[in-house]
C-alpha cells in the first residue's frame, strides 16, 4: 500500500526529490593544490585561488574528473565525453570570488538509477537526473563571536559531486534508503567518505504534496540537511506543513527552507531562486571538459564490485538475502566477513560474524575498521570448530577469551584445555557416574519418562564441563539409557 498523509481532506500524496552533494575524496582542491584534509586549523588549507584573488586561473584537477566519472558508473549512469564548466553568480561572505565555477547546462554526469529495497522487502528504482562537478563554499560559523560571524575557506574551492534525483521518492523511508543507498555506492567506489556529521556529504530534500491523480504542485527545498534520519524527519515535516497550507485554503510558495532538529519543524530562509537568477554563463577561464572513450571504459574495468553485486554473490554462496544485505551495508564488513569465511562454509562464518562479532562490537562500542578480534583469529575459531576441537559453547568461551586478551584462539584452547573430549570411552566413564548418582531417575526413564534424556545429557556435559562432544554425549547415553 502507498504511503500517504492524512489530512482534513483526506490523504496527501508525498513527491520528493534528493539533492545530494558529495565531497570527493582528493588530496587537493578541484582547481587548485590546497589540500583537503578535514578538521585543520581554520584557513591554513587555502590558496590564492581559493580566496578569490584577482588574476587567479582555475586549473582542473584530473582526479576529482576521474573521481566523478567513477561515481557516474556505480550509478549506472551516461557519462558524457563532453561537459562544460559554468559561473553560478551570488554573493556571500563565505564565497570570496563571488561566483562558484558549477555544471549547468552540460554536466559531466547524465541520466542514471538506483534500485532501493525497503524494510519489507519491495524494491524500488529511483531515477537520477543528472551529477555535476562544482566547487564548494567556504563555511561560515556563527557561534565563535556574539556579534561576529567568522568565515573559515578551509572548504572553498574543495571537489563536490551534487546528485540530482527525479522525483520518484513517495514515503521518507524510501527517501532514507536512497540516500543510504547512494552513500553506500559512494563508499565502495572510494569517491567519497560520506561523514555527513563532518559535512562531506549532505542532502537538500526537495518536497511537495498533492492529491491521487494530481499533477506536481509546488515544491520546497529543505536545504542542507547533515542525516539520514533528518531527511527524513525533515520530509515528514515539511509535507505536513504544506498539506495544513493547502488545507487552510492557502497556496504554497517555492522557496528553501531550514530544518530545525530540536523543534522538528522546518522553517523559511529564503525564497527559492531559479537558474535565471545565478546569471550563468560559461566558465571564460575553463576550456569544455573533454574526456577519452578509452579512458572512460579504464575506469570502469578498474571499478570495484558494488554492493548490489556483493549481495547477490552472498545469496549464491547459500546465506539468507537478510544476512547478504546486512554483509554488504558497509565495505569494511564485507571485506572482514569475506577474509572469515575464506575456504570455509560460508553459513557458519555469516552466523559468527553478524552474531556473536556484532555483538561484540556493540558491547565494547567499537566498528569493524577497529575490531577487537581479528578477521584472521575469528576464521581460525571457526577452523577449531570444523574439526571438532571445539563444540558451539565452547566455542563461545574461546571467544570471549578472545575479546579479552587479543590472543588466538588455538593459543587460548592448549593455556586452558578447553580441547572438546572426542574419546567414547572417556565419555562413557563419565555417562556411568551420572546414571549411578542418579539410580531413580534412571528407573523413571526406562519405565516410560523419556523427557528426562535431556537431563542425563546435561548432567554429563556439566561433569565434563562443557567439553564432551555433544553428539558423542547425546549417542552414548542412549546407548547407556537403552541397557
């Protein structure tokens, strides 16, 4: 069932659109050398160029073209061989030139799609517009001074990649999982670190609402929201607004507006300007963009295996979709679970590591790119556990051993002697005591009362403290019973 708002009217219909800007990862701005290493001290990352300097020409960096052409391929996208650089005019205190160099008209990136799957299952493609090259802003900091704003260019004239979607999103879920979905494209091409709480990556949420069978009514930009959960709060409350507006008898303004996290609400900053307003025209100091056909399809052999692909590489190796998606959702886990499950069965590993290793990480607050057990130790206790030496609860203990002291787990088992008991005569000693220690019980059993098997087992698995293989115990005691 589609997603809907219910007003006074009846349900509302949501249309949303994503605009995302993407800081690409490079060592140096996107037409000039500063760096671009985040969290430096404010303006020592800045060049002439970046601060608008008279007589200052822009040179293209190769990488950040590389870098968005790379990105245009993991989209499935139309790369064009021919893009254009423009002047996007408007004044502002943290834009020293007072224009940005942008692609308008021609961008190096065209059409494309991406496929979302929802929290139940159902698929989506969701359509992209178009990805253009553009220089980003400075900053602009408000809470240095009471009076005083102060203006940090450490991030001017730093590469971004803005993807314009078509308005094919319906719900805020669906706007989440596309924008979780881009960002995680972004992540395994290594073209962008998608930090969206240090500001490399960011979304304006395009939203209007409209009655079934509608044509779009007017739409607001909620401008640089910083989360996945904001953009979706944010959609949520701007259609809501907007429904009361429409519903009040009211009409609804193109405009940007502001999401106010505390609040929950959105608010007014400006009304929205069109293309005419920027005044653009084309970049005089920048030849048209030009790119080899060769070059493009180097590239695109070079690329690395997306997460679509991973995914479904997963499913053929036997897991679940649930456990193949949740493998994939970032590379660094993707790449741990694959050295795990290296040459053994790939069921087990997937259990290991969304259990126990997950759950490991969530308990010691740390993430896979800073384990505390290691891809290498946690197969190597998967390899004790193939061959027997361990059963599933001892196992466990190894692990947490593991978690403690950072050893490997064979060096854990011989310190221990956590080693399983494989030997059936061993096993049947043991068997022998516990069905002597309980004579009654014994009768019980074999006048009719078969559930208390499960007793005799876990009485001989706690005197053999865990040790005793657990299909060689459950075999001997009913050998044992059975007499």
């Amino acid at each position: 069932m589609s997603y809907t708002i219910e007003g006074r009217t009846g349900p509302w219909e949501l249309v949303i659109g994503l605009e995302i800007h993407a800081q690409v990862i490079s060592e140096a701005k996107l037409f000039s050398g500063a760096a671009t290493e985040f969290g430096a001290e404010p303006n020592s990352q800045v060049s002439f160029i970046d601060a608008g300097f008279p007589g200052m020409l822009p040179v293209i960096n190769a990488e950040c073209v590389a870098q968005a052409v790379r990105t245009g391929l993991g989209l499935n996208a139309q790369v064009n061989l021919w893009s254009r650089f423009d002047r996007k005019n408007y004044f502002y205190a943290d834009l020293p030139q007072g224009f940005q160099i942008s692609q308008f008209a021609h961008p190096i990136i065209g059409e494309g799609a991406v496929e979302i799957t929802l929290a139940d299952g159902v698929t989506k493609t969701i359509g992209i517009t178009r990805l253009h090259l553009e220089q980003d802003a400075g900053k602009s900091l408000h809470d240095q001074h009471a009076t005083k704003s102060f203006i940090d260019l450490n991030r001017s004239g730093v590469a971004l990649m803005e993807i314009v979607s078509e308005p094919d999103m319906r719900s805020p879920e669906e706007a989440g999982a596309y924008l979780t979905k881009i960002r995680q494209i972004l992540r395994y091409l290594g073209t962008c670190d998608g930090n969206m709480d240090e500001g490399s990556m960011r979304a304006d949420v395009n939203v209007s609402v409209r009655k079934a069978g509608e044509g779009f009514r007017t739409r607001c930009e909620v401008k640089n929201v910083n989360s996945i959960r904001f953009v979706m709060q944010a959609v949520e409350a701007e259609a809501r607004r907007q429904i009361e507006v429409w519903e009040a008898g009211d009409e609804v303004f193109q405009e940007t507006r502001l999401f106010d996290t505390a609040r929950g609400i959105t608010r007014s900053m400006r009304s929205k300007e069109d293309a005419h307003d920027y005044r653009y025209f084309p970049e005089p100091d920048l030849p048209p963009l030009v790119l080899e056909s060769d070059w493009v399809e180097a590239l695109k052999a070079a690329l690395p295996e997306l997460p679509d692909v991973r995914r479904a590489r997963y499913v053929a190796m036997g897991l679940s979709p649930y456990d193949a998606h949740v493998l994939t959702l970032e590379k660094e886990t993707a790449v741990f679970f694959e050295t795990v499950a290296k040459g053994r069965d790939a069921k087990l590993a997937a259990n290991w590591v969304t259990g126990d290793f997950f759950a490991a990480l969530n308990r010691l607050k740390r993430d896979v790119a800073d384990p505390p057990v290691t891809a290498e130790n946690l197969g190597a206790l998967l390899d004790l556990i193939s061959d027997k030496t361990l059963s599933g609860s001892l196992a466990k203990q190894v692990f947490e051993a593991m978690l403690e002291t950072g050893k490997a787990p064979g060096e854990i088992v011989e310190e221990r002697g956590l080693k399983q008991v494989t030997d059936t005569g061993a096993i049947e000693a043991v068997v022998a005591q516990v069905m002597a220690a309980n004579a009654d019980k014994v009768a019980e059993y074999r006048s009719g009362k078969e559930k208390l098997f499960g007793f005799f087992v876990g009485q001989t698995m706690k005197a053999m403290q865990g040790k005793g293989n657990p299909a060689l115990v459950n075999e001997v005691v009913k050998t044992a019973l059975a007499g």
